[in-house]
C-alpha cells in the first residue's frame, strides 16, 4: 500500500483541480504550438469544449484579439509548419 504523498505535497487531483478551475486560463503547447490540454476557465470563455481544442494549432483556437495579445507572438516561424 502506497503512503498519502506530504502535507507540502498535494495530491495530483488536487493540482489538477487548480489547473482546471484556476481564475485564468491556462493553456499547455507541445513544440509544434498545437493545445494538448487547456482549464475548463479558457474553455468556458472560449465558449467551446475540450474535444473542439485539443490538437488544434492555439492561432486557429484564438479570437483575432488573442492572437495580437498572446505573449510570444512571432515565435511560431516553424519551418515545418
């Protein structure tokens, strides 16, 4: 039986909790700018469901707005596209 992880430790549903329903929305990339996961915040400001974004380019997810906003803009020059 494995022990509960320490008090200085959440357990992992715990942190995926604060991901999911943090006061902002969070977004995570892979190398390529494609959304492999995203909080239920972005996903209800969005006004979308996760299977809509997920794996989907963030540039074809953003409203033009968030495309100008989006730190790190200019960064996506991938030459594989």
């Amino acid at each position: 039986m494995s022990e509960p992880p320490p008090d200085d430790q959440p357990p992992e549903e715990t942190l995926d909790d604060l991901y999911d329903h943090a006061p902002c929305g969070y977004v995570t990339l892979d190398s390529r700018l494609r959304v492999v996961r995203i909080n239920a915040t972005l996903l209800s400001w969005l006004g979308v469901g996760k299977a809509d974004v997920v794996g989907r380019k963030i540039q074809d997810v953003l409203t033009p707005a968030g495309r100008i906003a989006r730190p790190g803009r200019g960064r996506e020059s991938d030459p594989a596209g």
